[in-house]
C-alpha cells in the first residue's frame, strides 16, 4: 500500500477515513502530507487524538460515518482518500458499498485518488476455517499479550464470515484472556471493480496476489 503514496506530492490533502488509533495519520503527516482523519467510533478518535498528541503532530481528528462525509466537508477537499485495516469489509451490502464510494468520491478533488487496503476474501475462501497465531509478542509495561486470529464462516448467514481476536494477557496479577470478534461482508476483486466503477471512479487498479492475504485498490475520481 506505501507504493501507492509514492507518486504523490509534499502538501497533498490526505482524508484519513478510518483513523482507527492514528497510526497512519501519524506517518503520512510526517512524511509531508496534509491529513484530516475521521472515525465513526468515538472511543477511536479519542486514542488517535492522544496517540498524535504524543507523537506532536498536527492532524485534525472528528467524529464521522462515510456516508456523512459530504455533509461535513465541501467537495473537492481532499486529492486522496485512505481507507485501511480491512475496514470497508463492515459495510452490510453491495448498495451501501456502493454508497459510501459514492461518499469518498464527493470529497475528492476531480482527478483525485481513493488508495484501500482488504482481505483477499476469494483466497480465504479456498483457504476455509483457520486460526493464525502472531509470531509477535507484545510487551508492556512488564505484561506480554500474545494474539491469536480465528477465520469462521457464520453458518446463520451465509456468505458472511467472523473474525475471532484472542488476547492473551499475562502479567503481575496473573493470565487471563480477552476475545473480541467481528463480522465481516466479503467480496471478490471482480465485485470491488464493478463498485467503484458504480460510484464514479475510474483507472482502478488492484494488485491482489494469488498467495497474499491482502491487496490494495486504488481508484481514481472521473
């Protein structure tokens, strides 16, 4: 995804779509670019506040869903929209996809980019059920997490899949474990093409692997 950000200027105006806690707006803002970060979760934007604060950059974090974007910023703000961490997989249909592109592309300048990153849900499905084990153990303030991915497929609703985060937490008070999950609406390459191409974009590109788990997509405003 970095590759994507290589052609683009000192000063360009960033929209971080889904900040999440600032991680991204902390490197893009250091590496020279203009960047507004927006989160629908609340709790999101109050971490990727601290997180920028600590790391003393500039960015302006607010609270708002996509569809809302061109509600909150005029058209033509941004020359490029970031959307990472598999999030564009939370919207519930085609239609709303549809929807929030729609979204992204009203606040884009004309020639403008919108650069999202996504699970390869075609190679997870060949894959089927499975649980990744982070080689990496985070150590904090004298506690280790270790964590655990589980894929499953919702057997209530078909099409849908379930991602398991466990954590397991081990420090002076003993260990214990914390399970966070989520649902995920896949979607083929092919399908992601068809979407953006709905909601106006145009020179898309798509560097999904057979064997990687993730790509990028990148879509340009007509």
């Amino acid at each position: 995804m970095r590759a994507a950000f290589h052609g683009l200027p000192g000063g360009t105006r960033i929209l971080d779509a889904a900040c999440g806690i600032g991680l991204d707006a902390v490197a893009l803002r250091r590496r020279g670019f203009r960047v507004t970060a927006v989160d629908a979760s609340p709790a999101m934007v109050d971490e990727s506040r601290r997180r920028l604060a600590a790391a003393g950059v500039d960015v302006d974090v607010e609270i708002c869903s996509w569809t809302d974007l061109p509600t909150r910023f005029p058209a033509d703000s941004f020359d490029a929209v970031l959307c990472t961490g598999n999030s564009i997989a939370h919207v519930r249909s085609e239609t709303e996809m549809v929807e929030v592109f729609r979204a992204f592309a009203g606040v884009l300048a004309p020639g403008g980019v919108l650069i999202l990153d996504t699970h390869h849900w075609e190679l997870l499905d060949r894959i089927g059920e499975r649980t990744i084990v982070d080689p990496v153990v985070v150590e904090r303030g004298g506690a280790r997490c270790e964590r655990s991915y589980r894929w499953v497929r919702v057997a209530s609703k078909p099409g849908l899949w379930r991602l398991g985060l466990v954590l397991e937490i081990a420090d002076r008070d003993g260990r214990r474990t914390r399970t966070l999950t989520v649902d995920m609406i896949p979607f083929s390459t092919g399908e992601l093409r068809d979407r953006l191409r709905s909601a106006g974009f145009t020179h898309i590109s798509i560097d999904a692997a057979a064997d990687d788990d993730r790509y990028t997509a990148i879509g340009r405003r007509s």
